[in-house]
C-alpha cells in the first residue's frame, strides 16, 4: 500500500474505473443503475471530455470522481456538474474517496463550474459523510424518486457551491 496520488483519468484507466463502478452498482446502495459497464463504456465517458479524476494507491487506481454535465441541454447550467464518486470495495474509508472529490472540484473550478450538486440514497452514510465533511449542503429529499430492483427510493439532494460561486 502506498501514498494516494490524484491525477486526471486517462484511456489507460477505463478498465480500473469500470471495476470500481460495477462494484458500486452490485452494492445497491450508490446509484439507479443496475446495468454493469465495460471498459469501453467508461472511455466514451472520457472522449465526451468532463472532469474525472482518478485516486491510484500504489500505482493502481482504486477511486474516481467524475462531473458530468447536469443538464447538458439548458446553456445556462454549462458551470453545474451531477457529480458522483466511486472507490473500490477494498479500499474504502481510508481517504481516498475525500481525494477524489478534492481534486475533482479543483479540475472542475479550473475549469470554470460554480456548482456540484449529486442525489444519495439515505441509507448511504458512507456517502452523505463524505459530503458533509466536504462542506455539501443537503437541500432536502425527492420523495420516491425512482424504484431500484422494484423498490421506491428516497434521495437525498447535495450541492457544493465552487469557484466564482463559493466566494
Ligand atoms: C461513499 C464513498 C465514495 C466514500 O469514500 P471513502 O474513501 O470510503 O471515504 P473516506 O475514507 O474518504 O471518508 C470520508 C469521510 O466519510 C466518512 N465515512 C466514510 N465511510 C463511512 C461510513 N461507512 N460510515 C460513516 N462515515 C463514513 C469518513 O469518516 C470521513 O469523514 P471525515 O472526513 O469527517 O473523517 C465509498 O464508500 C464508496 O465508493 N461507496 C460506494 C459507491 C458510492 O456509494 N458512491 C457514492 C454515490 S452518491
């Protein structure tokens, strides 16, 4: 195990930040998706050129935060991002999800956005620790959001105001 290092994923990470993924959709607990990805499917992620981060421990990548657009019809939203993080089973609660959210809100910030906002299950407290130690206001809760596997879902709305907006 060694130092966390933050850097600015690449084609080469695809494969790494499908694994991670999938492991958070077998979870139940992260996400309405419920079809696994492939690699492929996260290099189209990378060609449609929004912010995402990797975390590698030891060389091998073990989280992502990515920011893909809120609302990409509405030009107005061009600086909101519906962001999401993901770490690997075996890696979490050691830091490197808070990493992930750090670098990506500076790429993002550099990158000129005002605002990360995401939706959390309620009963994802790993998740809404995460962002309440990183400074996310919760705004309130969508009421039966969508069904998961059959199942109503809550959701929890966060933002985090950044950049020009934070100040
Ligand atoms: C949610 C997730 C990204 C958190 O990443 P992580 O690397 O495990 O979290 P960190 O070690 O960086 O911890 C960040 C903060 O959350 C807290 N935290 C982490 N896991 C926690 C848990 N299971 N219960 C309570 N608090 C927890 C930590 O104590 C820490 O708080 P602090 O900064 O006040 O000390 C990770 O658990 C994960 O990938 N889960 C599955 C996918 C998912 O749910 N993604 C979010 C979708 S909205």
């Amino acid at each position: 195990m060694g130092e966390f290092v933050t850097k600015t994923a690449t084609t080469g990470d695809a494969e790494a930040i499908a694994r991670i993924y999938n492991e958070g959709i077998e979870d139940g607990l992260a996400t309405f998706e419920t079809e696994a990805r492939s690699g492929a499917d996260m290099a189209r992620w990378l060609e449609a050129g929004f912010p995402l981060v990797v975390v590698e421990d030891g060389g091998a990548v073990v989280a992502w935060a990515s920011a893909p657009p809120y609302r990409p019809a509405r030009a107005a939203y061009a600086g909101v991002a519906d962001f999401s993080v993901y770490v690997a089973r075996d890696a979490r609660g050691r830091g490197a999800g808070r990493l992930a959210v750090e670098a990506l809100v500076a790429e993002c910030e550099s990158r000129g956005y005002w605002k990360l906002v995401s939706r959390i299950f309620p009963e994802n407290v790993a998740s809404l620790a995460l962002c309440r130690s990183l400074g996310f206001r919760e705004v309130g809760v969508y009421r039966r959001h969508a069904k998961l596997r059959g199942e109503w879902k809550d959701t929890v709305i966060v933002e985090l105001l950044i950049g020009e907006a934070r100040a």
